[in-house]
C-alpha cells in the first residue's frame, strides 16, 4: 500500500510541476518543468530507497526493484510530457 501511495504522490507532484509549468509560461516550460521533476523525482525515489535500506531493515536487493518501480511510472509519464510538447 505504501509504494502505490509514493506511486500516486509522484503523479500528483508531475501534475503539480506541469501546470506550473503552463501557468508560468506555456508548453515550453512545462517541457521544462517535466524535465526538472524528474531530477526531482529521481532523489525523492533514492531518499525512498535509502529509508527502506537504513531505517527499514530491507537490503539493497531488496529495495532496488521498488526503487525502480517506483521512480519508472511517474517519469515514464513525465517523459511522454517532455516527447508530446516538444
């Protein structure tokens, strides 16, 4: 439950950064807008990761594949952002 709650907080921030985006200039800044939330997105899903690792008790083999779970579907939707407005 945990990882598709983080799942949809991703969307819900790409939402956020992309109508930020249109609002403050139109489609080419919410190119730009979908490029920086996937940096941003990229260390909120690596701050995840090292939580499930140190805090949680998992091993790295363990968290990699949610990691990339995690990190993938909000960014794959992000990268269709960036390729349908550019």
């Amino acid at each position: 439950m945990r990882t598709a709650l983080i799942i949809l907080g991703g969307f819900l921030l790409l939402g956020a950064c992309v109508l930020a985006g249109r609002w403050t200039g139109g489609t080419g800044t919410m190119v730009n807008a979908a490029k920086l939330f996937i940096v941003i997105w990229l260390i909120a899903a690596g701050v995840n990761m090292w939580v499930g690792v140190a805090k949680a008790g998992y091993s790295v083999a363990e968290e990699l594949p949610i990691f990339l779970l995690i990190f993938a579907l909000p960014a794959a939707a992000a990268g269709f952002v960036w390729w349908k407005f550019s």
